[in-house]
C-alpha cells in the first residue's frame, strides 16, 4: 500500500523467483508425461475428448464448464463426460 501512495513501482521478479517457476513449469511438465505414459489408450482417448473443441458450442467441456458459473459436482461431471 506504501508503494501506491508513494507511486513507487513494486519490485519486479527475482532472477531465483523466474528460475523457481520455470522448474515448477518443467516439473509439471514431465509429471503430466509420466501420467499420460501410464495410460492406456481408451484412457488417453477420453481425456482427449474432454478437451476436443468439436462438440456442438464449439468449446471444450472443460472450457464450458469454467465458464458456467452453476455449480456442478463430481457426479455432474462424470455424468458429462461419459
């Protein structure tokens, strides 16, 4: 607040803040690889679909479902995707 009032720009980033996030970038990265390497390939076909942007709105159900902003449930979800 004491920077506002004094119209004092925040510091920016740090060199070690950047290189934090850029590992914690990599790491999920590779997380989501080893993941998916796990998979079969039903598995992989159904993720897929979650996220294709071919269904009648043009938009991906996850992409529609962070827009709606209802409340929806795990069962609602499952129920969605299936």
């Amino acid at each position: 607040m004491q920077c506002r009032v004094e119209r004092i720009e925040p510091p920016g980033r740090t060199h070690v803040e950047k290189v934090l996030v850029a590992a914690r970038s990599r790491w999920e990265r590779a997380f989501c690889m080893r993941t998916i390497g796990r998979l079969g390939d039903v598995e992989v076909a159904r993720l897929l679909a979650l996220v294709a942007e071919d269904n009648e709105g043009g938009a991906a159900l996850l992409a529609s479902l962070k827009r709606d902003q209802g409340s929806y449930a795990v069962s609602t979800t499952r129920f969605m995707a299936v």
